[in-house]
C-alpha cells in the first residue's frame, strides 16, 4: 500500500514593495479617519489595527506608540493635501488681478475638498497637543504658494505695477486678507453661496491691490 504524503501547501511569499507600500498608506489613511471620528485620546492601536487587519505588532514594528502612528498619519495627510507645483504655476495670466483670484481660490477650493476638510479639523482640535502638525501644515501646506506669491509680487514691483518692499510679508497678507475669512466659513459649515465667495474674493483683491499699487 502507497505512503499517502501530505500534499504541501505553498507558502505565502512575501509582499512585494509596492504591496507593502500600500499597506502602509491604508494604516496611516484607517488610522487618521479613527483619530477625526474619535479624536486621538479615544482612538486605540488596537482598533485601527482591526480596522486595516493587521495585528498590533505589526503596528508597534513601525510605531512606538499612537502618538508616532499620529504624527505619521497627519503628515501623510499633509503631503497629499499640498498643492503641486504644476497647480500653482497654472493660476498665473497675463492679468494680475485675475491671477491673484486665481491663487485666492485656489487655496479655498483646497480646504472645501473632503480630504482638504478632514485634515484642517484634526488640525484645529489637536494642534495644540502637537503644535508640529501646525508647523508642517504652514511649510508643506501652503508655504510653497506663498512663495510664489512673493514672487510674483517681486516681479510686479520691479516692472513698476506694484509697490511692495516685503514681498514675502506682503503674500500673508493676502492670503489673511482674501482667503483666510471663507476658510473659517468653510469649517465652521457656514460656507458663503458661490456668488457671494466670488464677491468677497474679488473685493479682497481689489483691496489688496489698491493698498499695494505706486502711489
């Protein structure tokens, strides 16, 4: 009579890098969606690990503890978030005025997507427990169309059109003068009706130009 032999089974390789990296991303995306829901001192590793199907050691492997998966979780979020720079050139025409509603919608059209939503309401209620996410959020966030902004204004100075001696501090300005008001609408789920956004934003500009133009 023939041995019967256990039929071997082959093992699970390995996920691959891209595999991996995709696991990686859906913890951080599954862990900051657990910390808006429940905030970060209700939100459990243990839960969030349920939630991606991974053990809690898994998790530890990579964070030390929930504020690391936090910090981690927030800064992914951030980095999405950011505009990219193809985006930002494209606001500038040959018109300054349109250009500046450009940049000034821009950034609102941003922080009215979900994610864009999601990310600033974490901000407001943790920020003060991890100042550094308010950091980043200025750096990554919004530093790179400020920058632009400023130079813009330099070059607009230069050519005579503008009178800005701080271009830098002039482009927060801007962004304070026009944007910042229908952010805080915006989270506050009053935001303003279409035509009046485009009424304010247009008024903000023609504001900001008038205080900024050769006298």
């Amino acid at each position: 009579m023939n041995e019967v032999l256990p039929i071997r089974r082959p093992r699970a390789g390995r996920p691959t890098r891209e595999q991996a990296r995709a696991r990686h991303e859906e913890l951080l995306d599954r862990a900051l969606d657990h910390f808006l829901d429940k905030g970060f001192e209700q939100a459990t590793i243990e839960a969030i690990a349920a939630d991606v199907g991974m053990t809690k050691r898994t998790v530890y492997a990579r964070y030390p503890d929930k504020a690391a998966l936090f910090r981690a979780a927030v800064r992914r979020a951030i980095e999405r978030y950011a505009i990219p720079e193809e985006r930002i050139l494209a606001t500038e025409v040959a018109d300054l005025e349109q250009t500046l509603t450009n940049i000034a919608m821009l950034r609102i059209d941003l922080v009215s997507s979900p994610q864009g939503l999601k990310l600033q309401r974490i901000i407001q209620t943790e920020s003060y427990r991890f100042p550094e996410i308010f950091t980043d959020t200025y750096e990554l966030g919004a530093l790179p169309t400020i920058r632009f902004l400023a130079k813009l204004l330099r070059r607009e100075t230069e050519a005579g059109n503008l009178a800005v001696e701080d271009s830098f501090a002039a482009a927060n300005a801007f962004v304070s003068l026009v944007v910042t008001g229908p952010v805080k609408l915006i989270l506050a789920a009053s935001p303003l009706p279409p035509e009046e956004l485009d009424r304010r934003v247009a008024f903000g500009v023609q504001l900001f130009l008038n205080g900024a133009r050769p006298r």
